[in-house]
C-alpha cells in the first residue's frame, strides 16, 4: 500500500478520512501560477507513531496537502495547524472536524465569542446564513445567546432553512435585492427596526454597506470573508464606500479575524464548549459530502454556484 | 453681579474660568436652527456649595453652556459629563483642563493606551499631530511607549514643530501631497518602511485610506475625528474607500470612540497618569489663549483656518 514509514522521533503516519472544499481556497489558485498540490483542512487517524502527543489511534484535524496518506514529522507538524479530535469523533463522525469541531466551527465559535463579544438578547445580522460558517453562528446567537437572528442567503430553499432548522428569525433572500444596500438595509429593519448590534460579515459588496447603515452605537463588525471579492481575477471588483465618522461617536468596531487561534487553542475553549453545544442539540452543521478524492474539482466549483448547504467534505 | 443662588441640596454656583474651542462643534452648528446657546468644554470654580462632592473653592471640569456664572442643579449635573480637577489645578493653571487634563488629554489617552492598546517599540501614524489631541498621542507614543512616531500635518511651520517639540520622528506636511493617498502612502513608508501597527485618525480622507494601504498585521486604527467631513453641510464629501477583506488574515482593528469613558473617569486613570506625565514632562499640551468670552467666533473659526498651534482656550 505504501513505503512510508515512521523512522525519527515524532514521526507519525496520518492516514486522511475526509478533505474539505473552502471557498477561501480560491484566493490561493491564481490562473498561470506554477502547479503544486493544494492544500486544507483534513481529519485523519493515525495509524503508526513515533509521537508521544499522536498515539497510533488518535485521531487529528490539520491543515495540510489533499493526499490519503501522509508522514509527518516533527517539522511540518510545527509549520502547520492541528487539533486533536481524539475524545469528540469517531471514523465514522471523523467529518464532525470539518465543520461544526473544524475550521467553520472555530470560525463561527471565534468570531462571535471573542471578536463579536455578544451580550444577551442582542441582535445579530449574518450573511451566507445557510453556510456552515454563518449557520452555526445563528445558532451560537440565537441557542447560546438569545439573540435576535437574521440572516440573508440566495433563494428560498435556503432562507426556509435558516428559519426552519437553524432558528433564524429573519431570513433575507439577498438575490431578491435589486435596490443595492440601501433595499437591503431597509429589509434588515423591517426585521429589526432599531438595528443591529452585530454584523458577521462573509460576502462584502451591499452586505457590508447595508450592516453598517444599521448598525447602532456600540455596534460591531467581524469580519470573516469577503466572498463577493475571491473570484476578482482582476481586483476590478469595487471596494466598500464607508463613512468612519458614523463610528466615532456610536464606539464601532470592524474587526478582521481567522479561525487560527480558537482552532489551534491559543485563545478560548473551542473544542470544549463546541462539542458540547453539539451534543445537546444546540450548534450543528449540515453537511454536503462527496465521495472520493476525484470529487474534489466538483466539490470544490459547488460552493460557487450557491448550491449548498452547509459544509462540504469529501471522504476519501 | 447675579443673583443666582444655591437653594437646594447638591445646587452649586461654579465661576466659569476658561471655555474651549473645538472643531467637533461645528457639526452641531447647522444654518437655520433655532438659535440656542452653544455649549462645551468649561473649567470653572464653585463659589457656592450646597453639595458635598463640590465644596467651595473647588475646580471643575465640564460640558455646559458657555456663560460665566452658572447655577448648577442635580438634574443638570446628572446629565452632563464633568470632573473634578481640584488636585490638579489652580486659578491660574485652570487651562490645563481645558487640554492635557481635559477632553483632548483623555482622548489622546483613552485612544492610545485602550483603544490602540500600544506594545512598546511599535510604529504609530497621527494625522492632526500639531494639534492638541494629535501632539499629545504623539507624545504619549513617544515618551512612555517608545514608538516610531510619525506625524502628518499641513505647513512646513507645523512640521517643525512636531520633530522639534513633541519629539516625533518623522513629519509629512500633507499639504504639500498632490497625489493623493498613494502618495501619502509612500510617505509614511519612507519613514517607516514595513508600514504602520497603529494609525489614530483625526481627519479621514486620503489620510485614512493611506493608513490603511500600510497598516501592518495586527494593525490598529483609531477613529477619533474626522475634520475633513465636518464643514460639509451638503453630504456631498467623498467616502472613503476599503477593502474589508485586507483585514481578516491581518486581524486589523478599526474601532471608533469620543473621550467620554475616560474624562468621566468610567475607564482608565486619566486624570491620575495623566497629570503625572504631565508634571514629569512627558505630555504637554500647546496653548494658543483668546481674551474674553467676545473672541469666541474668532478663536472657534480659527480651528478651521489651519492657523493655530495647539489647545484654543478663551479666558472670561
């Protein structure tokens, strides 16, 4: 099956389970650019060790190229992500690392605990609501927090969605919205007519003019992506208009932030607090799963064409 | 000379001293209002007391109407900011509350140390640095935090003073930028050329978009003015432009925030650290003094003629 073989110390053998498909991948495939493998988040179990913290059986969420089986040594472990998902999945729950115990979960956990700092009963607008990112922050806001939640996603099956499964309480078709930021910040008060105290930005373009027209004082902004802008080959896209005296007086607060620390455990309680959120039914996230590694192009283009919904994984 | 008195329980008679003139005031200055007495920054002395926290001879620092001799209930108390300089001040230094130990000392205080929140040795850009807040960020920076210091102001007169008196280590005249925030990017990186960790804004404009074209990883922006925006009753001033998605691997900061917190003494120890730098020669504050209450218009359209050098006070 293969010659690899753990011969140093720290040595250790990751045999994948699943990969997952980002969107914040496209940034890294510019047209012309030299080929190399890519690279994203993987759950896998490792099946022989010279690593003390990695027994064989262990199993490991990282940040790493898109291969089934992979030896690792002291010096990539230290270059790279990883968390250790040994007490909170199983082979067969190994794709919970991906999403809800994963980058989108300390994403969501991350950006609405620390950066966002929620206080109860507060009111929340979240864009992609129906991805796996802005659907566990709803249900953080709206389970954990009591929150007022809207959400704004493309079509109706998606808005159904948030309002259904994850408890939203205003869903916003955004591909309804001819009008710009000004519609869409008009939709954000008819669900709230005081506005919000939070954004958790995932698109950019009218999504962030809009949240900042509502936005009362002491109001914060995290931002997570900007997914109107991957696909910009060009940089042509326009950029956000703002108007930074709206901020001074109101004490706002734009904040930009990845899921690094929280995943890799530097700051908060991540895996902790997420997993048992999870069990008692309060976060989750739905999962898109393609099977097999020749999937990925497909896997990857889906979560362009707003086809989704929530986490897409591929099993190996 | 009146005939106001105390009569109830907390009632004080404070002398009015010295009033301040600021250019966020002109925001409050629309044509065709119904006129109403302006107000502001005061320091005054109580002449009579009827309430403990004030007794007489005391000093006051406060946001009240700008007359001489002022009854001053609970009711009124309650709704305005003030604070007690009677430590710190004497009839004739009565100014210092007016600009280190009043509202431009704590919003240089309350911007820097909390909400830029300074490591020692880092690189920090101002805008308005000849000015009050601007200088004393400057210093702040400087003398207690070590940072690179870099100021932007209009005149080469300015220039000078900013490096030779506040002790900053580079000074851009923006006047003298006719190519808008590329070039005056360029500028702040031939003083420092890995860019900036911190940029406290007071005027907005090509300033903040300059800022941010250079702002570092970790990078922090402090919204505390925005000048270039005050004088237009039309709304027709440019907004600035951003690309919110520099800001998210970055985990840059952009908070807005007024000196309220910290003059009120609800965050911080203003008043106590400040008059110790202050006496230890560490932050100081130019005064540029108008006689009598007939020079207010004078002293407050002086602010927008770009001709003083420092706090605008006007002794009664």
């Amino acid at each position: 099956m293969s010659n690899k073989k753990c011969e140093k110390d720290e040595d250790l053998l990751l045999s994948v389970i699943c990969m997952s498909a980002d969107p914040y991948l496209r940034s890294g495939c510019k047209t012309g650019e030299i080929p190399r493998p890519m690279s994203g988040f993987v759950v896998g179990k490792i099946i022989e060790s010279k690593n003390k913290a990695w027994p064989v059986g262990s199993f490991m969420g990282a940040a790493l190229p898109f291969s089934s089986l992979q030896l690792l040594n002291s010096e990539i472990l230290a270059k790279t992500i990883s968390w250790n998902l040994t007490e909170y999945v199983t082979e067969e729950t190994a794709t919970l690392g991906l999403g809800v115990l994963g980058m989108p979960g300390a994403t969501a956990y991350g950006g609405f605990i620390d950066v966002l700092r929620p206080k109860k009963g507060e009111t929340i607008f979240v864009s992609s609501a129906a991805g796996a990112v802005g659907s566990m922050v709803g249900q953080l806001a709206k389970n954990i927090y009591d929150c007022h939640v809207i959400g704004s996603c493309g079509g109706a099956e998606k808005n159904k969605l948030i309002k259904e499964k994850f408890g939203f309480d205003g869903a916003i078709d955004y591909k309804a919205v001819t009008g710009g930021a000004e519609e869409l910040a008009k939709k954000i008060k008819e669900s709230s007519a005081a506005g919000i105290d939070m954004y958790f930005e995932n698109v950019g373009g009218m999504h962030f003019e809009a949240a900042m027209a509502c936005l009362k004082a002491h109001g914060r902004v995290a931002i997570c992506g900007c997914i109107s802008r991957y696909n910009d080959a060009s940089g042509a896209a326009p950029l956000n208009k703002i108007d930074i005296s709206q901020m001074i007086y109101s004490f706002q607060r734009i904040e930009g932030f990845v899921c690094m620390p929280w995943l890799g455990g530097a700051k908060g309680a991540f895996l902790k607090e997420m997993s048992a959120w999870h069990k008692q039914g309060k976060v989750g996230c739905e999962q898109c799963i393609f099977e097999g590694i020749e999937t990925w192009p497909d896997a990857f283009q889906s979560l362009f064409m707003g086809a989704n919904l929530g986490k897409v994984c591929i099993k190996m």
